[in-house]
C-alpha cells in the first residue's frame, strides 16, 4: 500500500522500481499494489 502515491517520490522513486521488479517476474504474481491520494495524479501530456 503505497500512501501519496500522487507525489513526487512516489512518480520518481516508488513506481518506477516497483516496476521494475514486475518486469523480470522478481514480484509473486499474486502481489497487489494499491495506491492513495488526496489529489489527483496529472496526466502526462496533458
């Protein structure tokens, strides 16, 4: 459960190397990652 996931550490730090565990199959699939915010989380491009 990852808590600010709208924030800059979350964007620069969290998710990336969480997907990058993902990727390879390192995470059991049976891994849930649920994510909060109190805002929203811009749109790239957007």
């Amino acid at each position: 459960m990852i808590f600010g996931v709208a924030g800059d550490l979350a964007a620069q730090k969290l998710l990336p190397a969480l997907y990058n565990l993902a990727c390879p199959g390192r995470l059991p699939e049976s891994t849930r990652i649920v994510g909060f915010a109190q805002r929203e989380r811009p749109i790239a491009g957007a």
